[in-house]
C-alpha cells in the first residue's frame, strides 16, 4: 500500500527483520475503528511478504483501541460506510454479506503464515477487545481495560470476537464478561489467560522486543505447522490430531533432509 492509502486506512506500517509492525494510526479518537481501517487491514495481511514471521498490531497515542467509530451510529453521515441508519436500510441477507467483509481482517489473524501478537495499553473496547483477542498472542500493560461492550449497547460481539475469548477463558468467564460488560484491567488479564505477557508501560517495548525474538528463534515452517495443529485441534478427535500431526510431520522431515542433503557435485 502507498503512504497515501495507508494514511486513509488511518494505518502505519513497518515491515523489517521478519517483523510487520501494524499501527492503528488515529490517536485523537482513542483509534476508533471504521470500515476503511478494516479494509486498509485486510489488504495489508494479503500482502505480507512471505519472510514476514511475526505481525504486532498497537496502537497509536498510547491506547490499542477505543472501540467503533461512533459517527458510524450518525444519521446525519449516511455516506460512511458502515452507517448503521444506512445498514438497517438493508435487508436482512444483505446486512450479514456486510458484516462478512467487514469481519475478514479479523479472522485473517488467524492465518499460519505468522503469528500476530496485540499490544494493548489504554483502552482495548468492543471491536478494539475484539482484534486484541483474533490476534495469537497479546501483550499488556497492568493498566490496560478490556471491555466487551456491545451487549450493553444491545448489540452481540460480531467481529469474530467471541471463538477466541471461549478459548482463552472458558465459556463461563466469557459470558460473565460479555454479559456485564465489565472492565477487565491488564492485571486480570493474565491472571484469566487473556494476556500472555502483563508488564507496567514503561516495560512495554522491551516485553515486545523479547517475545518477538523468541517467536523468530526457531524455523518458520515447524513453528506455523505447529500454530496449525493447535488451531485445529479443538475440533479434531484424538485420532484426526494424531494423523493431523503425522501427516505434518512428514513435511518437515522433506524440508529438513532437503536442508542437510549435499550440494551437487559435491
């Protein structure tokens, strides 16, 4: 993407080192979310270089995200895209397509090719909690505040947020968080398994520094081989998982002997 797309996606990218560094860049609005950030997110992740191992997502100006841009729940801006007055103008097959797109950067996290890891400080609400939680891995500070707040704007999570907070906490804690809408502080965080890493601000980038350069120390095929089984593992029987693992392994044994086998003419 160009500077100037990147700047209409109120993104930033830094790609070096194995490394894509993916900073929601609208500081003023505590980085509220909007479709074109989505979109401008999406095509980012297609078009990450296949050398890219790792993806940080952060945000700007000392907080992940605030949440929805709230102009998109303005009837005076029909033009956005997303408008929720506009969207209601839908029909009902029409409003779940527009959900679809909008959910695919989301779900695109997910991807073996790499491992994402969110650093969360400040504020992580709503749809900012959801990307947070679509990443692999997140990092926070102590005083970070997670919130699922839609059910207490009468809406339900909608972008793919709810799979990976069962996952992380269990279905209990999930809806207990879900359905009052409560503040989780970074603390909490990692002691429910929301957060894998929970250190004060000033210990951020260096906490960040360190898990990247732990998740770059091994080779890239075994470790997204790996994050494939474990993704897939939940919904496999114990003999799908055991032919699932075998089956992979059999690939890593080619690319190994085709890294030890000599050279020609040698």
């Amino acid at each position: 993407m160009t500077p100037a797309e990147l700047s209409h996606a109120d993104l930033r990218l830094e790609v070096g080192g194995g490394v894509a560094t993916i900073t929601l860049d609208r500081p003023g609005v505590r980085n509220a979310q909007r479709p074109r950030m989505w979109a401008g997110l999406a095509r980012i992740l297609d078009e990450l270089d296949e050398s890219v191992r790792v993806v940080v997502l952060r945000g700007a100006g000392g907080t992940f995200s605030a949440g929805l841009d709230l102009s998109l729940l303005d009837p005076a801006q029909p033009d956005e895209e997303g408008n929720f007055v506009a969207t209601l103008a839908l029909d009902d097959r029409a409003i779940i397509d527009q959900i679809d797109v909008f959910q695919r950067p989301f779900a695109m996290l997910a991807d073996p090719r790499f491992i994402t890891v969110a650093v969360v400080e400040g504020h992580a609400i709503g749809a900012g909690f959801q990307l947070a939680l679509c990443c692999d891995l997140r990092i926070a500070t102590d005083d970070a505040r997670f919130c699922m707040k839609e059910p207490a704007l009468g809406l339900v999570p909608d972008l793919v947020g709810t799979k990976p907070l069962v996952a992380a906490v269990g279905y209990a804690r999930a809806l207990e968080i879900c359905a009052t809408a409560r503040t989780v502080a970074g603390t909490e965080a990692g002691e429910i398994g929301l957060a894998q890493v929970v250190v004060p601000a000033a210990e951020l980038d260096a906490a960040l520094a360190a898990t990247v350069d732990a998740l770059t120390a091994h080779p890239h095929g075994a470790v997204s081989a790996t994050k494939a089984l474990l993704q897939a593992a939940p919904a496999r029987s114990l003999d799908d998982q055991r032919l699932a693992e075998r089956t992979a392994q059999v690939a890593r044994f080619r690319d190994l002997a085709a890294a030890f086998a000599p050279a020609a003419g040698e």
